[in-house]
C-alpha cells in the first residue's frame, strides 16, 4: 500500500472535504429550488460520508496501480484485474458510507439535520446503490489513472535526468579524451626544438630547455584531472614553453604579456592557449628571418574572457580555415571550444602587420569567475 503519512492524510480528507462541501451546497440549492428545502446539515453529512470514505479506500486503489500496472507489458492482464477489483472496492466504499450515515442519523443531536430522511437500512442501500456505484467505478478509473499518470511522469524525469548525466559524462570523457591528445602533441613539438639545438651543439640551451619541459610536465600532471584552471596558471605554465622558443630563437624573439588582473582569476579549460601559441611559432614567426613579435593580451569583454594571441608573420591565406588545415593543433582547440556549453568561439584573422587568434570564452553564471 502507498505510504500514507499523517500529513499526507490530512490534505487527502481536506481536498475530499472541499469537494462535500461543494456538492452538499449544489443538493441544498437544488432543494430550495424545488421548494423541498433538504436540511443542509444532512446533506453535508452524507457527502462526507460519502467523500471521506476514498480518504481510505483511495491509497489502496493507488497501490493497485503499483501491483497492476498498466504497462505495455502486462496492460491486458492488469486491466482484467482492475475490472475485477473495482466493484468490490466500490462496494466497499458504499459499505463505509452507509454504516457511517447510519451511526450519525441515531445520534439524538443530529436527528435534526435528518429530517425527511430515509431512515430505513434496505431502502438506503438501495438508493446508494442506484445512485453512487457508477460513481464509485468512475473514481476508481480515475484513481488508477492518476496513479500511471504520475510514475509515467515520474519515469520520463528519471529518464531525462539520466540522459543529461550521460550527455554530461560523454562531453567530459570528450574533453578529457581531446586534452590527452593535445599533451603527446605539445610534447614532440618540443623534443624537436631540443632534439635541433643538440645537433647545434647548443647543448646548455637544450639542459635549459629539458629543465622547462621537467616543470611543465610536472603542471600538466598536476592539472590532468581538473576541468578547469584560472587563466593566471594557464599563462604562467604558457611562459615556461615561451622560454623554450626564446631559447631556440634567441635574440630574433619578442614576447609580450599583457594580461588584465580581472580575467587572470578567471578560471579556463587547461591547456587551450598552447596551441595558439604554438601555431604562431610554426606558420608564423619561424618564417621570419628578422626580429618577430609575439604578443598575448587577455581582457573581460561584454561578459566574455578574451584572449588574443597576435605574431606578425605572413598573413593567413584567403580561403584559410582552422578546421582545414594541417595538423590537429587548431581543430582540437575548436572541437573542445564546441564541447562546451555554452561553446567558445576560436577566430583568427590577418592584421596590418601579422596574424592574429582571438579566443572568447563566454562566462558561466557565477559571472565573472568561471568561463566555460
């Protein structure tokens, strides 16, 4: 049988109350109508009677339900047993109500209310019987389907609430998955640098350049299960990597950082700038043979966390495409912008005198604390 709490009991037999009340108020107006006058006080007693007897068979017939389901399953053998089960609990609501109306109409103080009224215990039943078995049926119907009603929306929200998880898991697995990719990635490109100044015989640039990569490895395992890092780190452990190529191009390199004290506490997906950065060196800083620039700003902007990262190295192509090209470098920076909700933006595009990749990240809504 359903849990019936005390509390749970008082609001059933207050909303079956209501509903006496209702229609004792429709028999009496009815009566005076008519010119007959039924006693009010009767007709508000019977109807409680009648009303507050599903306070207790109500419960019942929506644990029937949860025996008997009316699932696809078993809805035919179900149906038969509620078709059988309805007029005996009917029956048994008309039996609650007639021994209740009974003991009230010998009550001396309550024979009042009762005047004109049948007292006799065959013709009572009769006229119940007559007048409220079809009832009974109906609110037993209609019990039963409040009752599928209510675990078909209860089902559909587990179900919903299960498919978010999943979707939840699935893009965090995404992420995790893209992230790991990006980390061998990074880690060749820089064993090559080293791998060229050993051949230069730069070999105290290349003990620099292994002690860079020691540290940064250190970061990255430190942060290989967080989802998120503020900006700050995110630049911090990006420094580390840029006096890597400082190293290799020497005095042919300029970096500038310029990061807005507001968005380094922002907090970031990890490992998103080391690409950017990384394609600048390749398509374009290594293609000059003069001093090159690299510059790296990052401001809040209409409820984003920009981040710009300019080089001026020879222009993007016309029909350049981050998706399109070589490598996998920019397509994994977009497929986990993508991944996101709501999803950043990547764009990159020439200037007057270079190249550069902006990236907006929305933020969450803790406001200025989290980008996502």
């Amino acid at each position: 049988m359903v849990e019936l709490t005390p509390r749970r009991f008082a609001i059933l037999a207050a909303a079956l109350a209501g509903a006496a009340i209702i229609i004792a108020t429709q028999i009496y107006v009815g009566s005076v109508v008519r010119g007959v006058r039924f006693p009010l006080g009767g007709a508000l007693v019977t109807q409680l009677c009648h009303w507050e007897s599903w306070a207790v068979m109500g419960p019942l017939v929506w644990s029937l339900e949860r025996r008997w389901p009316l699932d696809a399953r078993r809805r035919r053998q179900s149906l038969l047993r509620h078709v059988a089960a309805a007029p005996l609990v009917a029956a048994a609501v008309l039996a609650l109500n007639l021994a209740a109306y009974h003991a009230l109409i010998r009550v001396p103080a309550l024979s009042p209310w009762f005047t004109g009224m049948d007292r006799s215990l065959l013709a009572t039943t009769v006229f119940y019987v007559v007048a409220y078995f079809h009832v009974e049926l109906l609110i037993y119907g209609g019990i039963v389907a409040a009752a599928h009603a209510s675990k078909t929306t209860t089902l559909l929200r587990a179900r919903e609430h299960d498919a978010l998880r999943l979707e939840a898991e699935l893009s965090g697995a995404r992420l995790t998955a893209l992230r790991m990719q990006l980390q061998p990635h990074f880690l060749f490109n820089t064993l090559h640098t080293i791998s060229s100044l050993v051949l230069q015989k730069q070999n105290d640039r290349a003990v620099e350049i292994l002690a860079e990569l020691g540290e940064m490895l250190r970061g990255t395992l430190a942060h290989r299960d967080t989802d998120v890092t503020p900006l700050g780190e995110e630049i911090a452990s990006l420094r580390r990597y840029l006096r890597i190529e400082e190293a290799r191009f020497g005095d042919r390199l300029t970096v500038d950082v310029d990061i807005d004290p507001a968005a380094a506490e922002i907090s970031m997906p990890p490992f998103l700038l080391q690409p950017l950065v990384e394609n600048a060196f390749r398509h374009g800083i290594s293609h000059r043979t003069d001093v090159s620039a690299l510059r790296i700003t990052a401001t809040v902007d209409q409820g984003s966390l920009r981040i710009e990262i300019y080089n001026d190295g020879p222009p993007l192509a016309p029909a350049f495409s981050p998706e399109e090209g070589p490598g996998y470098g920019l397509k994994n920076v977009i497929e986990r912008l993508r991944a996101r909700k709501p999803p950043g933006r990547l764009e990159m595009s020439n200037t007057p005198h270079g190249v550069c990749a902006a990236l907006a990240l929305p933020l969450g809504p803790a406001g200025a604390g989290m980008a996502v």
